[in-house]
C-alpha cells in the first residue's frame, strides 16, 4: 500500500503515543474501554473500537488476523487496568457461584493480569490491597477444592502469560496442595502462607521484564536479582496483613535459585538463617514450578529431574518432608 506524506506523518506522532499491551489484557472484559491498535497493512489502525463487544470470536479473529500485537495511547493504559481491575472485583465476590474450575481459572488468570499491573506501579497501595484480597479469597477457595488442582495448572498453564508472573501462582498452587496434603493447618495459616508464597517475588519488579527472557544476565542484573526477597520485604512490609515470622520466610525464601543457578546451602548452617519447615516448602515448590514449566530461554525439564534437585537440597535435612513432596507432585501428575 502507498502511504502518502500525511499518513506518514499521522502515524509517525500516533506511534509516539501508542504503548504495547499484552494479548490477554483483551481477555475476559466484555467490551473495549477503549480504542485498541493493531498494525494493519504496515499502518497503526484500531482494530477494536471504544465499547466495542469482546466475544471469543473476536479474539479469534484478531489472532486469525496476526493481530496478536496490540497497543493502546497512553492516556488509555488506565481505562484497560481499571477494567481489569473491576473484573478481579467481580470474579473474587462471586467465586462460589457456578462451575469451580471455571471460576478458579478466570480467578488466576485476571489474578496474574492484575499482577502484571502491580510489578509496573509496585507502590500502588489499591492494586496490592487488591491482590491480596483476591489472593485469600482464592487461597480458601482452593484449598477446599484439590480435585480441581491439576486441571487448573493445565488451563493456567495454557495461557502463557509471562512467567514472571505466572511463576508466583503456580509454586502456590503446589503449596496450597502440599500444605493440604499434611492436615495440620487451619484456614488462617492457608490465607497467610498462600499470600507470603505468592508476594515473595514481588521485588522482581524492580529488574524490567524483558530481562528475564535472556538467561545471560549481566553481573549487575544478577546481584538486583540476588537483593530481590529483600526488596519485596521492602516493598510489602507495613502494607500488607503478614506478620513478621512470614515477612522473614520471604527474606529467606530461596534455598535455591533456577535463575543464577546459586544454592544457598551453606546458609542452612547459619543459625541467623531460618529454614523452618513452611520457608523450606515455599522455597522447594518455587523450584519445583520453576523447573518444570517452559521459559524463553528453556524448554520445561521434567519432574524427575528436578525431584532429584529437591533430594540433593533437602533430602537430608529433611528426609520425611522429601517423601511427602514425591508422593505429593506423584499424585498430582497421576494422570500423565
Ligand atoms: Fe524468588
């Protein structure tokens, strides 16, 4: 197609006020908040117009259409958070009614979107308030509901969100399901563990996302990554309803990085260091989920493979524990 000057220039300033969002940001919301783009012909155009319906055809269009890039202006980036953020709303009061794993699904889902919107503005005291909400809610819902656990990971899985912030929900399924699998907790424990398991990484947001798809992180960009339990400490401390033994689990919170592939073994010798049992689970099912799900880097490893890490990092110290986390990811993956 032949772009005349002006069409140059309209693009040319249209580009400049154009921000990239995520494909699923377009999921789960009725109709558009706002004008979406999409490039058309090698021109910026709206391929979804303000109030427009969103069906599930409509996304297969898109998609059908290779239009999985999509944009919105600047001063539109709120209308889509804050539809989003109402969704969440919406889905959390109403999570007991209709099909449980169809609930749960949209849960984490708009849980994760959500997420995403909190690593850009980690300050923002209504979108973590928000999530913690949800959170709980979601952390009651499942742990009464392991018959669904397995099928929530595939579907969740199936959305390929980014792993940053799929990572969070995923290790704290396999809590949620390793803590019931013991019987000694009660619903207050399984609110506060699911959110310390599911805040730990909120330090993260300090390092942009787009790091993370490269495996070769620069020196510089490891040590920020290193500093990350304590930068979610630093960001969670006072602001949310954990007590202080939890704040402390997410300090200490990695035994093992799958990022730096750095143990912290020598530490467990430390007696300033704690790894109680609840700080060990929450750091091994990181791992574990970490291991086992694909990355942009990696193909996902099995989970023999990384039992057989779990064994060299905990399987002495803990030789019970190690049993009841194989018989647990055993029965979860039965079916396979
Ligand atoms: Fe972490």
């Amino acid at each position: 197609m032949k772009q005349n000057p002006f069409d140059i220039l309209q693009q040319n300033a249209l580009n400049f006020k154009l921000n990239p969002i995520s494909f699923r940001e377009i999921f789960f919301i009725s109709e558009s908040p706002c004008n979406v783009y999409g490039l058309v012909d090698g021109l910026m155009k709206v391929v979804l117009h303000k109030k427009e319906e969103i069906t599930p055809q409509t996304l297969v269009l898109l998609l059908q259409k290779n239009l999985a890039n999509l944009f919105v202006l600047e001063e539109d980036r709120g209308s889509l958070r804050l539809a989003q953020q109402e969704n969440l709303r919406h889905v959390t009061r109403s999570l007991s009614i209709g099909d449980p794993l169809e609930k749960a699904r949209l849960q984490a889902n708009l849980l994760t979107i959500n997420l995403g919107y909190l690593y850009e503005d980690p300050t923002n005291d209504s979108l973590l308030n928000l999530q913690v909400q949800s959170a709980k809610n979601l952390a009651i819902f499942l742990y009464g509901r392991p018959q669904i656990h397995e099928a929530l990971y595939r579907e969740f899985i199936k959305q390929g969100h980014h792993y940053i912030f799929a990572q969070p929900f995923l290790s704290t399924l396999f809590l949620l399901g390793v803590m019931k699998s013991t019987r000694l907790y009660v619903d207050r424990d399984i609110e506060l563990f699911f959110l310390t398991s599911y805040l730990k990484d909120i330090g993260m947001s300090a390092i942009p996302v787009e790091k993370y798809n490269d495996e070769n992180l620069s020196e510089e960009d490891k040590k920020l990554l290193a500093s990350h339990p304590q930068l979610s400490v630093n960001i969670l401390k006072g602001r949310v309803p954990l007590p202080p033994n939890h704040l402390k689990i997410i300090e200490n919170h990695h035994i093992y990085s799958t990022l730096t592939k750095q143990y912290n073994l020598a530490d467990k010798d430390d007696p300033s260091m704690i790894f109680g049992f609840e700080t060990m689970m929450i750091s091994v099912m990181d791992t574990v989920a970490a291991m086992i799900t694909d990355r942009p880097f990696r193909k996902a490893g099995s989970l023999f493979n990384s039992l057989d890490l779990i064994r060299l990092l905990i399987g002495e110290q803990y030789p019970q524990e190690f049993k009841l986390i194989v018989n647990y990811f055993k029965n979860f993956f039965r079916s396979q």
